[in-house]
C-alpha cells in the first residue's frame, strides 16, 4: 500500500516537470533535486521558516483534515506550503512570497529528503493541497502568537544567574 502511495505522488510531483522521466531518474539516481514548474499543478506559499512551522503545527489540530503538501528549506529557512493555482491570488505578509505561473521551485522525491530540502507533508499523489482559506487561518493564527513572543524572545540573555 506505501509503495502505491509513493509512485503516485512520484508521478504527480514529476508531471510538473518539463522532463518527467529524466526528473524521476535524477531523483533516484542524481543529486536528488530537481526544478519543477510552479502554477499548472499548484502555486506555492513561502515564508519564514517560524511562521510555517507554527502554522503547520496549527493546521496538524485538526483531526479531519490533513495538511497538503509542506517542504522545508533548511538553509534558507523557508517553509513552503503547496496549495491550488491562483494566478489573481494576492498573498500578504512580512516575508511571505507566492510562486506561480512562470517560476521555478526545487523540490526532493515525496520519499526521502535530498541536502536542504525535504519534504514536513510529502505528497500523497491524489493531489490534494492546502486550503487556502484553511492556510491563511493558521497563518494569521501563527502570525499573532508570533507577535506575542516577539517581545520575549527580544529580552536579553543574562548568562550569570537568573
């Protein structure tokens, strides 16, 4: 049964590739990362790695949804939420970024992580993704806890006692 649902979000990730073929064969034989086209199949949200991860944390309470696919980018500190294409969808926010149409995104095979890039939600292959109504809750929520610790995390360290 795993092995279905890794083939099937193999080929539903790869089909947004200009090459599928080569993209699944790199994914097993290469670097492990290949660039797929953002805007046909889905749109992804980025943002900073905080916000995402505590929205993500905020979209897991659910008991009946899942989260859509999720990708992390360690080194750039980005999480990434993939969610249906909206060419007229206006995504607002410090830090946020909307790839659509036209752009490029890198992105590991649904079943192992390849360098920075792995994947919080891979793929299940039936093409289900976030919400965006859904989405855009959590981060609002993520985005007002966020401004409540601010404050805390900005006071300074007192290394010697308490």
């Amino acid at each position: 049964m795993r092995s279905v649902m890794w083939k099937q979000a193999v080929e539903w990730l790869a089909a947004a590739a200009t090459d599928p073929q080569a993209c699944k064969r790199e994914w097993d034989h290469g670097a492990g990362t290949m660039l797929v086209e953002a805007g046909r199949y889905w749109d992804v949200l980025s943002v900073p790695d905080r916000l995402g991860l505590l929205a993500l944390d905020i979209l897991w309470r659910d008991p009946l949804s899942l989260p859509g696919p999720t990708l992390v980018d360690s080194a750039a500190r980005r999480v990434g939420f993939f969610l249906p294409p909206d060419p007229v969808s206006e995504w607002v926010g410090d830090g946020v970024r909307h790839v659509g149409r036209g752009s490029w995104i890198a992105v590991p095979p649904p079943y192992r992580p390849a360098g920075r890039l792995e994947w919080l939600v891979p793929p299940d292959g039936s093409g289900a993704l976030h919400p965006p109504g859904t989405l855009e809750a959590a981060l609002r929520e993520a985005t007002r806890t966020l401004a409540v610790l601010a404050p805390v995390s900005a006071e300074p360290v007192v290394r010697d006692g308490w």
